[in-house]
C-alpha cells in the first residue's frame, strides 16, 4: 500500500512485532555474539568468495543518512598491487606518527594493545575496504549538500563491521593519519575523502589479541526513569 505525504510517495511499514520474549532472546543473543568481536592485527590469506564482501558491503549501505544522501564510497580493494601500495604509504604516514607525532602519553596508552607502525597485514588479507565520506555529490557539474556526513559514514562504519562480525571474518579500524594517499593511489574525485580503512578477512591460524575488559553497564550507561 502506499500514501502520498507532501507530495511524495510512502510505503506502508512492515514491522515484525514479535512478541516480548522474542525480542529478549535476540538483543541478548547479538549482544553475546557481538562481544566477541575482537580487533585483529595478525590475518590469514585464506581466500573470501567476493559474494560475502559484497551482502556486507550492501548491509553497511542499509545505514540511515542524513536526508537520505548516502555519502559514502566503499573502495573495496583485493589487487595485491594495490595493497602493496596502500601498506607502503601507511607504513610512512604510520613511522612518522609513532616517531614524531604521537604524545608520550598516547604512546603509553597504546603500549596494551601492542600495535605499532609495522602494518604487513594490509598485504597479507584478501580485503581492504577503504570507506570514503562524500563532502558533497555531483550532477550536471553542479554541486548538491549532503548533510551530517560525518555522522551519516561513521553509522554505516558501525553497520559495516557489525557486518563483517556476524559473516565470520575479522576486521579492524585503521586510521593511518593523514590518509590523502589513499585518495591518490585509489584516484577518488575531489568530492570525497578517506574515513576509514578496514582490512577484511580471517584471522591468522595463531592469533592473540589483547587480554582487555569492556567498561559495565553502568559505566557506559544512564537510565532516567
């Protein structure tokens, strides 16, 4: 069925109301499966079907935006040239920051993590994905506003690695900072800008991540009843 409202066409929801317990079981059991979820720096070079890279690219998309813009670009890239390149200039950008850029005290902080400027992984996984914001669009050579593109690319990041998660691969957020050189190399238009980077794939055979603790409830959250 659908309704024209200020002159537009609407379709009429289909909302699944499932019943109480239902709903308990499911936020519990994608709260439980998405705990698990670990950032991983050590990945295998297992092969992925494009397929499952394409269902997760296309759920990230589903994420809302602001007036409905979608300004995103999703620059999904398995050339092993390519990510040479990529690693070859995050490594750069990554090497300064670690030498000269960072403080002593976002050092420290990274000191649990175990991370530093070294990044073999980009060469070693099947996938990068490499979202890109669009600062604006472009049609008939006329520029057109998108709105909360900020807020609109990093929800859809969030949709992007619950995605990644939930098919069974691993991922983690790489913010080589300043990351222009993936604007270079991936030859974006001028319209768009690098957001994040996401290598995609499964882990390594013997991988160790972090022994950390999630902040509780209590800490994260506030309740006004």
């Amino acid at each position: 069925m659908e309704k024209v409202i200020k002159g537009h066409p609407h379709i009429q929801l289909k909302f699944d109301n499932a019943a109480i317990e239902t709903l308990k079981v499911r936020s519990e059991e994608f709260y439980l499966s998405m705990n698990k979820r670990r950032s991983v720096r050590e990945f295998s070079s297992k092969s992925i079907p494009k397929e499952i890279i394409e269902n997760i690219v296309k759920t990230a998309a589903t994420a809302p935006s602001g007036a409905h813009k979608q300004p995103w670009t999703f620059c999904v890239i398995s050339n092993p040239d390519l990510k040479k390149k990529i690693r070859e200039a995050a490594e750069k950008e990554e090497y300064e920051s670690y030498q000269n850029r960072m403080s002593d005290q976002w050092l420290k902080d990274l000191e649990p993590i175990g991370t530093d400027w070294e990044k073999p992984f980009l060469e070693t996984v099947p996938y990068i994905i490499v979202v890109f914001k669009k600062i604006y669009d472009e049609e008939e050579g006329q520029k057109k506003t998108n709105y909360y593109v900020n807020e609109s690319v990093g929800i859809a990041c969030g949709f992007l690695i619950s995605a990644i998660h939930q098919a069974g691969l691993a991922t983690l957020t790489h913010t080589p900072s300043p990351m222009n050189f993936l604007s270079e190399i991936l030859e974006r238009p001028k319209n768009e800008r690098p957001f994040l980077l996401l290598p995609v794939g499964y882990p390594a055979e013997e991988t160790y991540v972090p022994k950390l603790d999630r902040k509780g409830l209590n800490e994260i959250a506030e309740f006004y009843s």
